[in-house]
C-alpha cells in the first residue's frame, strides 16, 4: 500500500472544520482524530478496492546490444490478466548508467487488454545495463491510495565503445587501396612479395632489375613489388592502473580501445590477421582467430565490459600473453601509459626480448594541456608539473627506443589516426 499527494492535502483541509467545531466550544482535539480516522478509513478503503497490479504480465522489447552514447528506445509491453481494470504509474528500474527518464509514466489498462510504453535509454557507460524489474502503483478510485507491487523481469542491453575514430578509416582505406594498387614498391623488403614486371626509368633502383626477363625482352625489364598480405597485428592493452588516469572527456583505456579498432579494422581490409589481448594481471579479453566481417563486432563485444584495474601490470605475463596467440607476429602494438621513468622500469625491462622477435610500436595517451601565458602562483607551479611531465614521458620514450621498440604518443583524438599511418608506412616499406 502507498498513499497518493492527494492524502495530505484531504487532512489539510479538515483543518477549516476542526477549527470551527472548536471555535463553537466543541473539543479540538476530538475533532482532529476524528477527522484523520475518517482520511485513514478512507485511504485504507481506497487501497483495498484498487486493482491487484500482480495481475499484470510483463514483456520487454529492446536491442540487445547499442553504441555508448547512442539512444536506445526501450518497449515496456504490460498486459491485465486480472478482471479490473489497472489505472496507476510504472517504473522501470534502469540503474541510473543507462539514463532512462526519473518520470513515471501513466497507464490505464482495461481488463484483458495491453499497452505498451517507450522508454528512452541514452547509455553513459560501456558494459551490461540491466532492469531486473518493474515496479506498478495501482490506483484506488478516489486515488487517496493504491497498491503496489514488484515485478521481476529482467531486461538488458550490452553498451559498446562508440568507435568514433571510425571517421579516419575512409582516408586511410583510400591510402591502403593506393598502396596495394599503382604505387607497387621498387625495392624488396622483408614484409613485400612480387607483384609484376615493368620497363625500367631513368632514377629506378637499378638492384630490382630482373635480368633475365631483360635477356628475353628488348629492353630493360625492372621487377616491383607489393606489401605481403597475411601478416600479423597483435594489440596489447594495458589495462592497469595507468588506464583509469583521465585524458579529455574519457579515461586512458578509451582511448586506447579506439586506436586498437581502427588500426584492427585497417589491417583486416588489409589482409593481414589481427590478435587482441587485453591484460594487467590475467586476461581481461582475448580475441584471435577471427577475420572478416566477424573482426570488429567480436572486438567490440570483448571489450564492453573491461575496466581499468588499479593495480600494477605483469609484463612479464602480458608478453609472454603475445607469444602465446602467434609464433611469427609481425607488428606488435602495445597501447599503455609508461609516462613516468620510476613506473616503467618493469615495462623497460620486459620490452627489449619482444622487440628482438618483432617490431614494436607502444602507443601512448596523453593530455594536452595548454600553459596560461601569464599564470598567477598556482599556475607557475601547475606550468612547472606539466613541464616536468613531458620531460619524464621524453625520457621512458627515449629508452623505448633504446630497446627496439618506437614510441607514439598523442591526444585521444590523435592517436588512432597516427598508429594507423605508421601501420601503412610499414606497410609501404614493405617492413611487415
């Protein structure tokens, strides 16, 4: 049972008689029980004769999977199966990550009939977001009082990472298809294959002249070639406790996740076979083994529901991690923080055995912040932090280097885009 706002403002107004019975010498005190005994009978009468809401059948239409930040319309399908008729409010118990409206709306269900209501959802977290129920007021005909009742029923929706770097992949597609079409390279790398004959110009290399198909032709025949397909992207996330700093609107991992899909959706128009690990001190997501059309939304579906961990990541278990999921990787691509020389002694001196085996490129995020011109005294000390930040992250980029690997960093907007374009420079090179 619940009281209506209706209830209070029924006492309020006993309050005009109760003071003109006392004003006419009768008791005020006896007046004013006797005036709220009759509200309670009243509300007790009311709640009895409403309509049982547990006769009521619940049934949920929504997508089962939605985009962070993208609205999703829930349908909330309520059925009588009482002989009264239901007159009152619903709520739907979204947790509040899902961002469903605080209103409750109204409904008026006839005996044997159905409605169904739209709940607007706009997701503001990754991961599962669940209803495990619905709560139903009932309304009693003078709407003093009503029943109400729990229904569970469970309705959930999986929220995925947005993916918003996807803007950058038409211009890099159009490099990839320039690449792998008319621009063939001269020169033989380790990561190129044959792709056809041509007659030599003045200014090609003259150590990719085929001479023997030059002996059986009247000219100068010069042999190109074209970037291998097949290779190996492997894509490590770091997903410790340098993964929940926040950069811009988001968090570290974020962003990392939004270069680990563009450079995982170029490579798979590619041809080239992407592996996904992401780790701190066990497995948080894995995926291997999947191409195609398949790559992305298995990419997007791990990483849903992974969060940044606040502990210390195992290096040596995350790259033992990378050689497990292929024997010949071609690039590896490490996304983590490694912005302070003390914190990333263990990264430092793990990272030179895999880049010996392959070649490694670790991205980083950073926040661009922007020093006032003329700051007061917190803002020279703030300038000083922020200088004293891009000389450490100098400093572990520098000894990144000095152990095989090459050392990206930019803003969350920035690095997706910048991984891909090294990935296709590689590629040009013929260095896959």
């Amino acid at each position: 049972m619940y009281l209506n706002g209706t209830f209070p403002v029924l006492v309020a107004v006993g309050a005009v008689p109760v003071v003109l019975l006392a004003l006419g010498g009768v008791d005020a005190w006896a007046a004013a029980v006797g005036w709220l005994a009759l509200c309670v009978v009243l509300a007790l009468a009311d709640a009895a004769i409403a309509a049982d809401p547990r006769a009521l059948r619940v049934e949920r239409s929504l997508p089962p999977r939605a985009l962070l930040g993208e609205r999703v319309e829930a349908t909330l399908r309520l059925r009588s199966a009482g002989a009264r008729r239901v007159r009152g409010r619903v709520r739907d118990a979204w947790q509040p990550t899902a961002g469903a409206r605080a209103a409750r709306p109204e409904i008026d269900i006839p005996a044997g009939e159905s409605r169904s209501l739209s709940i607007p959802l706009h997701p503001r977290r990754r991961g599962e977001l669940a209803s495990e129920f619905v709560v139903v007021r009932s309304d009693g005909p003078l709407r003093l009082a009503g029943r109400q009742a729990r229904l569970a029923h469970r309705g959930a929706v999986r929220v995925l990472p947005p993916f918003t770097a996807r803007r950058h992949l038409p211009s890099r597609l159009a490099r990839l298809r320039e690449l792998d079409g008319s621009t063939s390279v001269q020169m033989r790398g380790e990561g190129t294959e044959f792709d056809s004959l041509r007659e030599y110009v003045r200014g090609d290399d003259v150590r990719s002249i085929d001479w023997r198909a030059t002996a059986r032709s009247s000219t100068t025949m010069l042999r190109t070639w074209r970037p291998e397909r097949d290779r190996h992207v492997v894509i490590l996330i770091d997903t410790g406790r340098t993964a929940a700093a926040r950069v811009g609107d988001g968090v570290r991992l974020d962003a990392a996740m939004e270069a680990a899909l563009l450079l995982a959706a170029l490579a798979n128009r590619a041809g080239d076979h992407t592996h996904l690990v992401m780790f701190d001190r066990v497995v948080r997501a894995r995926v291997s083994r999947v191409d195609g059309p398949a790559l992305l939304p298995a990419l997007v579906d791990a990483m849903a529901s992974v969060e940044p961990q606040l502990i210390d990541t195992d290096w040596d278990a995350a790259f033992a991690q990378l050689r497990s999921l292929t024997s010949r990787p071609s690039l590896v691509v490490v996304l983590t923080a490694q912005d302070a020389a003390e914190a990333a002694r263990g990264f430092l001196g793990s990272l030179p055995a895999l880049a010996r085996r392959s070649r490694v490129l670790v991205g980083s995020v950073t926040d661009a912040i922007e020093i006032e011109s003329r700051p007061d005294a917190a803002g020279v000390y703030r300038a000083a932090s922020i200088e004293r930040s891009a000389r450490d992250a100098a400093l572990v980029a520098a000894a990144i280097g000095r152990a095989g690997a090459e050392a990206i960093a930019d803003s969350p907007e920035g690095l997706p885009p910048r991984i891909a374009d090294r990935y296709l420079a590689l590629k040009a090179a013929g260095r896959l």
